[in-house]
C-alpha cells in the first residue's frame, strides 16, 4: 500500500511538471494574432518568427543529455522551467518581431533542456509504477496548455495588459515545477543498473541511427501536427472562418482540449491494443481532421478539423519517447535526447513552410499538411511497436 501511495506522489509530481511546461508557451500563443495585427507582420514573417523556438533547441544539441547526466533531469526541469519564465515575461515588454524571434530562439535552447528532463523523470516513474504513465503525463501537459490558453483567451478578451498576464503566468508556471520535483523525489533518480551517458561516443553511430530514426519520423509528425494547431489554429479561424480576433484562440482550445482528452485516455488504450496500432490509428485520425480543416466552409467544420488533429497525435510524442527511453545500448537520458533533438525538426520546418505556401497559394492549401502528416504516420507506426 505504502508502494501504491508512492507511485502515486510520484506520478503528481512529474505530472505538475508537465503541466507547468505546457502552460507557459500556451499563455502566450493566444496573443500572436493580435501581435501580428499591432507589428503588421506577413503571413511568411510570423512563420519564420515562431520557428526561433525549434532553431534554438536544435542548437542545443547534447546540451539536454549532459544536464541531465550531470546534475539530474530535475535540476533540468527546474533550471529551464525559471529560464523559460523569465524570457515569457520579457515578451509583454517587446516591441518588434524581431525582438520575439530572440526571446523565441533562447526559450528553445532552454525548452529542450526541462523537455528532456522531464520525460526521463516522465519515463523512470513508469518504470517504477510497473505500468504506462507516459501518455497520462503528456496529458497534463496538454491540461496545462489547456488552462494556459484559456486564461490567456480570457485576458486578451477581458482587456488584461498582456505583460501584466505573461508575468502572473510565469511565475505560476514555476511555481508548479518546483511543486512537481519535490513531489517526485528520489523517483527521478537513476534506476538500477542503468546509468546516464552524455553521449554515445563509444559505439557505432550508423546502428543508434538507424534504431533512432523511424522513433524520430513518428515524433516530427506528432510535433509537426501539434505545431499546426498552436501557431495556425488561431490565424486559420480568423482567416478562414471568420472569427473575430478576440476569440481566435477557441480553435487552439478546442485543439488542446481534444488532445489532452486523446493523452488521458491514451495509457488505457496502449495497453490494451500497442503503441503501434494506437498510432497508426491515429494519422488516420490527422489526415481526416487535416481534410476538414482545408475544405471547412465554416467555423463548426474547421474547428472539428482542429479537435479530431488534436485527438489523432495526443499519443505520438509521449510513445516515441517511451519507445526511445527503452531502446537497448542507450540510457534513457541518451535516447529521448536524441529523439527530442531530430523531433524539433519538425517545429523547425512546420511553420515556415506553412507561412510560405499561405503567401504563395492561401492558407486552407497551407493547411493540406496536416493531411501528408496523418498518412506518414500510418506508414511508420510499426516501428513503436514494444521490443520484448
């Protein structure tokens, strides 16, 4: 009973971190299209702005892998999560596009840091409750972003200074990070008979590769869905639908909310049915969602579009990092580094193809990617499937 009782304090804690990771982006998402309208930004510029953030966790490299090995992935949680609140707080403060795209690429360097610490701690608490937990983490996540956008939907709305709700919701963010490692104790600490590596510098790099790679393409496609509905949902329904500016970010809501409730029910459906085929099950959901959104003749359409993307990648991300976590010859720290460090390709690519093919050929084609991303992740969901 008392095991039982730990497993639990553990898992609350490592999901408040989750929480507090998704909730501190999402309070600012809400706010782009009216920063696009205030800056006079093209559709082809704020592509290229928001894809600062992924640019910078690419440059992180193996800096995630060596924080954790050194000091521990709570040490990274809480060290990238008080970065991150800082830099967040600073946005109500700017004036320019370019002035974000900085804020953007520095909140990227140090995302991937408290990312990668809290899926290792995510992964060694689900090694100790002897059951899947991952995606139930991830869902707090997407609670926290949730919570985020909606409180920052109702500020936009209710007329609330935008510095004024960044600063509150930084240091909430925090706060709950600090809650969450000490929640999660000594859970985060190295399981037995494993050990962090910094790097895998001692062995072939062509078969941690080719291990590596299909985990990654099945991440960037979850992470490239996920980057749709944050950045573009909000311009889309505007854009595309019609909504007022005021309540553009219903459409992210409605995106997140759909996830979240995918993530929750996500660990449940794995066990019965694998990884694989819940995920695969998934891009069809994307590609069907993905053809709503491009062919939406009103806002009801365009949003079930959003929700059913939301639904289809909620369980993605958390089983490529699973799947990475326990791949053999590879610390758990070493493969979710690697796998987190390809899937930022992804945010990197995502939104400046997006805001190019808008200004060339209009937004609804754009948004046709979604489409492409729900079939290829039809196409490599075998490789999730659980090793034995």
């Amino acid at each position: 009973m008392t095991q039982v009782r730990h497993a639990r304090r553990h898992t609350a804690g490592a999901a408040l971190m989750f929480a507090s990771n998704g909730a501190m982006l999402a309070s600012l998402l809400p706010w782009y299209p009216a920063l696009i309208r205030e800056w006079g930004l093209t559709e082809i510029q704020f592509g290229l702005i928001v894809a600062a953030m992924p640019a910078g966790s690419l440059v992180s490299s193996v800096l995630p892998a060596r924080v954790v090995a050194k000091w521990g992935p709570s040490a990274a949680v809480i060290g990238g999560t008080a970065v991150m609140a800082a830099l967040i707080a600073a946005v109500g403060w700017i004036g320019g596009g370019a002035a974000l795209a900085l804020i953007l690429f520095l909140f990227g360097i140090v995302d991937a840091t408290a990312d990668v610490g809290q899926n290792v701690v995510g992964t060694r608490v689900q090694e100790r409750a002897g059951k899947s937990v991952i995606s139930t983490l991830h869902a707090c996540w997407s609670l926290g972003a949730t919570l985020g956008g909606a409180l920052a939907t109702w500020a936009a709305t209710a007329g609330v200074p935008l510095r004024v709700h960044l600063a509150v919701a930084a240091a909430v963010s925090l706060a709950m990070a600090v809650a969450g490692t000490r929640l999660t104790g000594r859970a985060a600490g190295v399981p037995a008979a494993r050990a962090d590596d910094p790097a895998p510098a001692a062995r072939a790099m062509w078969p941690v590769f080719v291990a590596v790679l299909p985990l990654a393409i099945v991440a960037i496609a979850g992470t490239a869905v996920e980057d749709t509905g944050q950045n573009w949902a909000g311009l889309a329904s505007v854009e595309l639908a019609g909504v007022a500016v005021a309540s553009a970010g219903v459409a992210y809501a409605v995106f997140l909310t759909a996830q979240t409730i995918g993530r929750f029910a996500g660990d449940r459906v794995i066990d019965a049915f694998g990884r694989a085929r819940v995920a695969a099950a998934g891009g069809a959901l994307i590609a069907v969602g993905g053809v709503l959104v491009v062919t939406a003749p009103a806002a009801p359409a365009l949003i079930a579009g959003f929700a059913l993307a939301g639904f289809g990648c909620a369980t993605l991300v958390p089983s490529a990092f699973a799947a990475a976590a326990a791949l053999p010859g590879l610390s758990d720290g070493v493969g979710v580094t690697l796998v987190g460090w390809l899937m930022r390709m992804g945010f990197l690519a995502t939104s400046p193809a997006i805001g190019a093919v808008a200004t060339g050929a209009g937004l609804s084609v754009a948004l046709g990617i979604l489409v492409i991303l729900g079939v290829v992740v039809m196409a490599c969901a075998p490789a999730l499937r659980e090793r034995a």
